[in-house]
C-alpha cells in the first residue's frame, strides 16, 4: 500500500531544525571575530613600528 507524502505527515509542517541554522550563524560570528582581532593587532604592531597610514588603512578595510 503506498501513503502519499501529504498523509503521511497528517497536516504537520516541517521546517529545517533550528540547531544547523543557529551553528552556522555561530560560526559566520566566530570567524569574523577571530579576522577582526587578527586585523586589530596587526595594525597595532604596524602602528608601534611607525606605519601608521598602514595600520588605519588596515582598519578601514583599505589594505590594497
């Protein structure tokens, strides 16, 4: 005997479990904290050297 997809579900919708959005998210954050605290001291250590113009284009995002 074959159910169709409908009545096996008996009227319940699914949604994507909200545990795999929320650990993606969570790692997009982890990433983008880690990149930001790796650019935040690489410009203090350009800045203590003297390379000021490049220490603030690094922050602006500007490092071409």
């Amino acid at each position: 005997m074959e159910q169709t997809l409908q009545s096996s579900r008996n009227g319940v919708e699914f949604r994507q479990p909200t545990f795999n959005r929320d650990w993606k998210r969570f790692c997009k954050r982890i990433y983008r904290s880690l990149e930001w605290y790796g650019r935040s001291r690489a410009a203090r250590t350009l800045s203590m050297h003297g390379y000021h113009e490049y220490s603030k284009n690094l922050l602006e995002g500007r490092w071409s």
